[in-house]
C-alpha cells in the first residue's frame, strides 16, 4: 500500500482495503484481496505478455512484408515509379485486412488453460526472467519477412513476369495470404471470435478484389482483368507455390525447436495433452 513504491514499479498493483483507495487510485491494477494476486500474475500476466508480444513482433513483421517484395522489384524495374503492388490493396492492407485477426489476437489470446496457469508459477517464471520480446525472437521474425517476401517476389515474377496487371493481383494476393497464414501458425490455439474475424478480413480482401475490378477509376491497372486471371489455373497454382514452402518451413522450424529446445509453454502444453489422453483413456475403459 505505499504510493510511492506502486509508482516506482513498472506495473503497480494496489490493494483497496480499510486503509482508504489512495495506493489503489494511484496503482496500475487493483485487487481487493490478496488471494487475487497469484492469479493476477502466474493467469493473467503471462497471457498479458504473450499477446502483446504477438501484437508487436506481427506488426512489424506484416509491415515489412508489404514492402520489401517492393524493394525488389525496384531492381527488376530499374526504379521506376512502378508499383508492385494496388494502391487500394495497399490502402486496406493495415486498416481492415490485416488488422482485425491480430486485435482479436491481443485481446483474447491464451497460450495455455488457465486450470494450469493458475498453480504452476513455472510457467509464468520464464517472463519474469527474460522478456519474449527480445532479440532472439525478433531475428526469428525477421527470417520468417526475408524468406516470405523473397517467395512473394520470385513467384510473382516466375509466373507474371510479363504482364504487369497479373504481376499486381498476384503479389497483392500473396502477400494478404502469406500473412493470414503467419498468424494462424503462430497461435497455440485458434478461438472462435480468432476464425471469425479471418474470415471477416478474407470477405473484405474479396471485397477489395471486386471493387477494383467493377469500380471504374479505382484501379486503372486491374480494371476488368480480375475475373480473368482468377479463372487461369496458373493463378492459383503459383499462390500455392509460393504460401506452401512458407508454410512447410515455418511448422519444421516450430516442430524442431519444441522438440530440441522446447519452452516452458511447450512443456506445459505437452503435458496437459498428456493428461487429457489418460482421463479419455481411463473413461472409456470404465464405460467398456
């Protein structure tokens, strides 16, 4: 209840007592008991880290997605004034298209089931040690933006080489999936607020798509041509080439770290299946 040491922490919690509400006004978060506490940090402080964790490293990382498969094709376009990608893609990527998984994400993310979180202070022991948002996890991040845009930007130009309009739908195309993709890899658990608003964004990429095509003036360049590019199999099988290796690569990257250097969460998570897979087993055989 010192008001001067909660201000002095970088989160401040305060307990509302009979002492008076002056260190509860003053604190961060506020319990009214102190049995709260352990739930506070071992629950909600570990799910707190790891969404706003997610939140940053995937903001960057969708942010330099988009622009270096356009850096590269400055090389191809002698630095023209070439775009490789729609303005009205561009315009929606970071408002609607890209935004509203990832707010869900730091909203509602939980890594692990709160019945184990809540008496295992192992779990939470690691962030209070070394925070997830450190250099290690940011070059991991910064790998997974090289290798994607590399794939955007060579698949693009592999098959659409060409023709610029198909080289823009493409890449638009790619880079909206290959993002999507990222995100859905990166969860521990895909929640059903999480899956509705991917498949809100997709609506409002198609959406995109069908404004650009039908909506004379908005896009000069894809006008019209959509539909016609869309229909041609090699549209779809260059997306398929060029999500599936960053797909492929990212769950062997995941897979071998949590076998030959698994976290705490992995740990836990593995045992908690474990666990479930006994209960099952023990049920059923009571009920044969």
């Amino acid at each position: 209840n010192d008001v001067a040491m909660i201000q002095e922490a970088n989160i401040g919690i305060g307990i509302a007592g009979k002492e008076g509400l002056q260190a509860s006004r003053c604190s961060d978060v506020s319990i009214c008991q102190f049995r709260f506490l352990q739930r506070l940090l071992f629950v909600h402080g570990r799910y707190n880290t790891v969404r706003l964790t997610t939140l940053i490293l995937y903001s960057f990382y969708k942010s330099l997605v988009i622009v270096i498969p356009s850096i590269l094709f400055g090389t191809y376009s002698l630095w023209s004034v070439t775009l490789l990608l729609d303005d009205t893609f561009i315009m929606f990527y970071n408002i609607v298209l890209t935004f509203l998984p990832v707010f869900v994400v730091a909203l509602l993310e939980k890594d692990l089931p709160q019945s184990e979180l809540a008496n295992l202070p192992e779990a939470y022991a690691p962030f209070r040690r070394k925070s997830p948002l450190n250099q290690r996890s940011g070059a991991v991040w910064l790998m997974d933006v090289i290798v994607h845009s590399a794939a955007i930007y060579v698949c693009g130009l592999a098959f659409y080489g060409d023709t610029l309009p198909g080289l823009v739908l493409f890449c638009s195309t790619a880079t909206y999936t290959v993002c999507t993709v990222r995100l859905l890899l990166g969860l521990a658990s895909l929640s059903g607020p999480f899956l509705f608003t991917v498949a809100l964004s997709t609506g409002a990429f198609a959406l995109v798509l069908w404004m650009v095509n039908v909506v004379e003036g908005l896009s000069p360049l894809l006008e019209r041509s959509v539909g016609i590019f869309m229909s041609d199999y090699r549209f779809w099988l260059a997306l398929l080439l060029c999500v599936l290796p960053c797909v492929l690569i990212d769950m062997a990257v995941q897979h071998i770290r949590s076998h030959y250097s698994p976290s705490t969460g992995d740990v836990v998570r593995f045992r908690s299946t474990q666990r479930g897979c006994i209960r099952k087993d023990t049920w059923v055989s009571n009920v044969m």
